[in-house]
C-alpha cells in the first residue's frame, strides 16, 4: 500500500485531500480487504485507490459513490494517474475536465521551495 496527499481544486474548493492506492499480492491483506467489502469494480481487487477528506476518515474505495463533481472526478483522475503524480500535486478539476486551459497553481507558498 502507499499513501499520497493532495492538493485538490475546483471552482470555489480547496481540499486536501489524502489517496492511497491498495495494490497488494499479499493474500493476508487481499483477504482483509475484501472482507471488509473493497472491491469497487470487478477485477479490481488487487489494485484500487482509497480516497477522500484529509480530515475526514471515511475513504471511499468506489469512485462512483461520490455525490459531487469535485470528489469523483478528482478520485477518478488519480486513480487512473497514480503512477505520474507525485504527493502534494495539484489536482484541478476544471482543469481535468477542460474548462480551464491551464492548470492552477499550489495554494502552498513553499511548493516552490
């Protein structure tokens, strides 16, 4: 398993935002976690993203639950990117879904450091 945190942003939203990607062949924790009910989508077992609020505990493992643009687009793309995003990358879904032209810059005065 590894864990990622991230800038998430879209019209009027910032959210930090934590990932982590289940991508195990340890039959101990594939067991575990399919008993606790993480399968979202068949053939999926071994490797999906568990997401959400970083100040919220409750990560949804099913990109399709998510009530609300922002989350589901933004859990979609890093599900679907997790290999080229880097933690405390700026995920921007007006920019993913191309209503801007350019992505946003980080809230974070020291992500130029």
């Amino acid at each position: 398993m590894e864990a990622k945190l991230f800038e998430v942003l879209d019209r009027a939203t910032y959210m930090p935002a934590l990932a982590i990607r289940c991508d195990t062949a340890n039959a101990a924790d594939l067991y575990l976690l399919c008993r606790d009910g993480y399968v979202a989508r068949p053939g999926q077992q071994r490797k999906f993203v568990l997401f959400g609020r970083e100040s919220d505990l409750r990560l949804r493992y099913d990109i399709d639950s998510w009530g609300d643009r922002t989350c589901a687009t933004a859990h979609q793309y890093i599900h679907d990117h997790w290999d080229e995003l880097t933690t405390g990358q700026v995920i921007d879904v007006e920019y993913i879904l191309g209503e801007r032209i350019s992505p946003k810059p980080s809230e974070n005065a020291h992500a130029q450091d």
